[in-house]
C-alpha cells in the first residue's frame, strides 16, 4: 500500500518531473489517452517519440481511458491521493475533475517561464511582450 | 506496456501493433530521438547571438528544441537559463527568449480560451468571409504533389520528419490558406497529424495569425523571400522558377490574393464594431 501516485502526462516527460521530484518511491504511472490521439489524428512518429522519452521514466506504461486507468492504478496501490504536475488543456481538466470525484489531487508545476503574478494583456503577443521583457531581462 | 526493447527497432514494431490506428494514418518515424538524454544534447548546441542573426534561413542556427519543449522533457525556464547562461550581455539572447516567450504567451491564451483555438478569434481580414474557405486539405498539398518544388518538399518533410523550420510552416501554411482559400484549421488538423511538437495552442494560434483570425492583417510571402531564406534551394531546381504563384511584389499578390479587400484598410490592432462590445481583444 502507497497513500499516493504519481501521474505523469504528456506535457511533463522528463525525469525531473516535479511530482516524480517529490515522491521519488511513489508509484507512477502514464496513460496514453487513445479518445484523445485519436480525435487529434496523431500518427506513429509522435508515439515513438513520448514512448522514447518514457523509457527514461521510472513509470508504468498504458493506454486507454486515463481517469479509468489511473482510477484502477490507484485502487490496486491503495492510493487516496494522486499527484501531477500541471497542464493548460481542456482534457487535463476534465479528467482532473473526474479524479477529484474520488481522489485528493496534488498538482506540482515547475519553475514558470515567467514569474509573474500582475496582469496580463493578452490581446496581442506585442503587449505581452512589453509586460514580459521586463520581468525576464530585470 | 512493455518497457524492455533491444533496439529502436523492436520498439517501432512493437508500437505499430499497439497503435494500429496511429500507423495507419501515417507510419513515418522521426530521426529526432526522445527521451531527456537527447533534449541535453540538443539543448548543449544552442548559439542565442547566431539565432539571432540566422534564424530566418532555412540553414540558420535553429535550436531544434521544440519536441523537447512541447513535452515538457525541457522546460521554458531550464532552456531561458541555459541560454542566458551562454551569452555575456542578456541582449545576445534576447531574440532567442523573445521566441521562447512566443510559447508561453500561447499557452496562457490556450489557458484562458481552451478548445476555443478551434475557432476563429476574429474575422479573416482579407475581404472574404469563413464561408468563402473551403473545409478540407486538397489532396495535392497532402500528398506533395502540387508541383511547385518548395511546397511540395515542405509537405514530405512535415510527413517524414515530423518538423518544419518556422519560416517553411508560415509559407506553407499562407500557400494553404491564402493561395489556396482553404480554411486554416485544415491546415492545423493536418499538422497535428505529423509535427513532433504539435500542441492546439502554438500550432493552432500561429495558423491563426496567419491566416489573419488573430492578427491584424494576414501573412504572405512572395518568391524572392522564399529564394533567399532557403539559399536558392528549391527554386534553382523548380520548373516554375519565375512563373510560379509567388512571384511578384507584396503589392501586386496582395492585389491578386485579396481583391475584395480595400487597399487602404487599416485595421491596426483594433477590432471590427461587432466584436468591440463586451469581448475586448482576444480575451474571454
Ligand atoms: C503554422 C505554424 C504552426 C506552428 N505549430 C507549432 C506547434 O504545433 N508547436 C510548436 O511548438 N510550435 C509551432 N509553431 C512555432 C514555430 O514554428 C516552432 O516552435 C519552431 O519552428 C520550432 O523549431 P525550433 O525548436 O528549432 O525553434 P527555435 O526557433 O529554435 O525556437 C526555440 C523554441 O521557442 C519556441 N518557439 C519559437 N518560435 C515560436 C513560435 N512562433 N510560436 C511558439 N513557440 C515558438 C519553441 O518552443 C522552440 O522550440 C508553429 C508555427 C507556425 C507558423
């Protein structure tokens, strides 16, 4: 029994993955989201590519449903709580929802680009840039 | 899944099995390797203060990084560290961040509006309407047959690669919807397919701003831009060499391209009346 595993997904492949960082003996687990390469068509060359950079991750390997996956993943450890890292997509959200129904959710982000709390515009990239350019170079 | 390969090989064949779908839409497999070893090596070879200065030409000192970036396996902070890292003045790598910062900038528009990237952010600024696009990718273009030699190779490589330098996704993607009226999320749709680095936010926004859905005005090139960032590369063996659909100045393929757009509409960074009220630029 683990009182928690570790998620990774496709907008954090790296082994220092912050939530793998973290909880360097919790199971950890990557669903490839069939329902999702399929509506985006991807093909195998994409594949190969998340498949190589997963080798070098100590995880566990599957495809399907991912909030059922990680839902049976978590089960069989025990788990109440996952952890993750975050990801701005539509689909990370959905399926944090359909997590957060059975599990506590933990969400780990690695150093921002830019950090920067103050406001915005995001109208057009010019004006963020100024906003941006100054925080960056300071 | 399994995790024991003994080759790259055997992991291609294992994964043609287990993604039949995937393969059956293309069974192209990219060079660039996966994997936080080969983003470190790649991430070792970048120039800020020659990015800069080449980055336009087809042969410039790009980094490369983008599969590694999409996936997290670098992140946008250990690449702006590292690059600032190289350079003695930071403005020897502004560029390179500013490029950086193109991401970011993506993602935090892709945060706000989500599966919306799909739609149109503003009205085409071209004097045709969505409806005068067409839906689909021609086949041609698909397949790289169209016979103009550039655009041809830019479909092949997109297909056997799974990249494309910057300058070739804004050329191909303006042949697309420009030459071609065809309604930019084809185009995207098509991307995604094959990019290595392909996420709805960077891909689908850039089309967009190509197309003119968000930006000011859309984007064209013409042949002697494509000639000289490509050191002659294609149009030295192209049949079409200077009678091929980009030649000419941006005022006459302007005029070509657009004629229903008055000449002198300036539509600045300001939106058109319909949308002024209530929804303020490109924010929900
Ligand atoms: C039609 C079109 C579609 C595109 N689709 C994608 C996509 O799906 N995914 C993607 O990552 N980029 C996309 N881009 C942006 C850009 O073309 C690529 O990021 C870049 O060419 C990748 O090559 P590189 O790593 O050598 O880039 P470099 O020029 O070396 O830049 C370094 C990094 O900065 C970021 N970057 C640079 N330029 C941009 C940009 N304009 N927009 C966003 N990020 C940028 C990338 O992460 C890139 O790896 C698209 C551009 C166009 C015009």
């Amino acid at each position: 029994m683990s009182e928690l595993i570790v998620w990774v997904h496709g907008d954090c492949l790296s082994p220092t993955n912050p939530a793998l960082a973290a909880y360097q003996d919790a199971p950890a687990i990557f669903v490839f989201d069939e329902a999702l390469i399929a509506s985006w068509r991807l093909s195998l060359k994409r594949i190969v590519f998340i498949y190589e950079c997963l080798l070098e991750m100590p995880v566990v390997i599957r495809k399907g449903d991912v909030a059922e996956q990680l839902t049976r993943f978590a089960e069989r450890h025990e788990a109440r709580r996952i952890v993750t890292t975050p990801s701005p997509s539509p689909r990370f959200k959905e399926i944090c929802a359909a997590l957060q129904q059975k599990f506590e959710l933990e969400i780990i982000a690695s150093e921002p680009f830019l950090d920067y709390s103050g406001k915005l515009d995001l109208a057009r990239f010019s004006r963020y840039w100024q906003t941006a350019k100054k925080h960056l170079f300071e | 899944m399994r995790r024991d390969f003994a080759d790259r090989d055997e992991l291609i064949r294992y994964l043609k099995v287990e993604f039949a779908d995937a393969t059956a839409l293309d069974d192209h497999v990219s060079s660039t390797r996966g994997g936080r070893a080969a983003a470190e090596r790649t991430l070792e070879k970048i120039d800020p203060p020659r990015y800069a200065a080449t980055r336009n030409n087809l042969r410039g000192k790009v980094s490369r990084l983008s599969a590694y970036i999409r996936h997290g396996v670098l992140s946008l902070a250990e690449v702006r560290d590292k690059a600032l890292d190289m350079v003695r003045s930071w403005r020897d790598a502004e560029k390179f961040v500013n490029e950086l910062a193109w991401r970011d900038y993506w993602q935090r528009v892709y945060a706000q509006i989500g599966d919306q990237v799909w739609i149109d952010r503003e009205p085409y600024k071209t004097g045709f309407a969505a409806s005068d696009y067409a839906d689909d990718l021609p086949a041609d273009i698909e397949h790289g047959t169209t016979g103009l030699v550039c655009i041809d190779a830019f479909s092949q490589e997109l297909r056997e690669t799974g990249y494309l330098h910057n300058h070739a996704r804004m050329w191909l993607a303006a042949y697309i919807v420009h030459w071609r009226r065809v309604k930019w999320q084809a185009g995207a749709r098509w991307f995604l397919t094959h990019l290595l680095d392909g996420d709805p936010a960077s891909n689908n926004l850039s089309w967009q701003w190509v197309a003119s859905t968000f930006s000011h005005k859309p984007y064209i090139f013409n042949r002697e831009n494509l000639e000289r960032n490509t050191e002659r590369a294609y149009c030295k063996i192209c049949p079409l060499y200077r009678r091929c659909d980009f030649e000419g100045d941006y005022a006459s393929l302007e005029r070509k391209l657009f004629p229903r757009k008055p000449v002198d509409e300036d539509w600045g960074d300001r939106f058109p009346p319909a949308r002024r009220n209530g929804r303020k630029g490109g924010r929900r």
